[in-house]
C-alpha cells in the first residue's frame, strides 16, 4: 500500500493544510488547522494523531505541527493534484472561487489516468 492510499480524503485535506500554513511561513498549530478547515480542534488533534502513526507530522506536546520529510512530499503530491485540477477548471471558463471548491472535491476521486490526461491537455493549452 503507497503513502496515499493508506489515507483517507479528510486526511489529506489535514496535511494540505498543515503545508499550505507551514509555506505561508506561518506555524501549522492545531487553532489555524481548525480555522482553515472549519472543523473543531478535537478533530485536529484526532487527525494529527493519524498523520503521526502513518509518520507524516511530527508534533511535540502544545508545539507547532512539523512536516516529516515523507510528509512534505505527500502533502506537496495533493497540492499538486488540487492545483493541477483547479488550473484545468479555471481554463474551462469555470469562475475561481468555483473552480477552487471543486477542485478540493475532484482531487480526491480522480484516477491517475485521469489526472495524466488532465495534466496532458493543461500542458498543450
């Protein structure tokens, strides 16, 4: 099993979150992931919890969140397959905003395939 199907949808908007704030140059705490998300920090810390056991995020007791290195490269995959998705829907005439929501939901279902023929396409408009 790859690091990316061991994780499930919510997992992986989690760790998008953590690497998008840690990129911003902002630390990743449990409060901002919450915000970000609109979950309550329960559900943070819960999240964070798998994210260590899977040995994505490091995170010491009321500290910062961390990227582990495998962390970093699968959080940098899902941005790239949301931003791959996103800048295909926004050529397609989609509005932004739209196109960003939807982006978020299709990056989760969308086969390899798929996302190589999307990624083909983008490349040649």
């Amino acid at each position: 099993m790859t690091d990316m199907e061991a994780m499930t949808q919510s997992l992986e908007d989690y760790l998008e979150t953590v690497y998008m704030l840690i990129a911003d140059g902002r630390p990743a705490q449990v409060r901002d992931v919450a915000k970000n998300l609109s979950v309550k920090m329960p559900s943070v810390v819960k999240a964070i919890h798998e994210l260590k056991r899977l040995g994505l995020v490091t995170q010491e007791p009321y500290a910062s969140i961390e990227l582990t290195e495998k962390g970093r490269r699968v959080a940098r995959h899902v941005l790239d397959r949301h931003t791959l998705i996103r800048s295909f829907l926004v050529k397609l005439g989609v509005a932004e905003k739209t196109a960003d929501r939807d982006a978020c939901l299709m990056e989760h279902i969308l086969s390899a395939e798929t996302l190589d023929k999307i990624k083909t396409f983008t490349e040649r408009q």
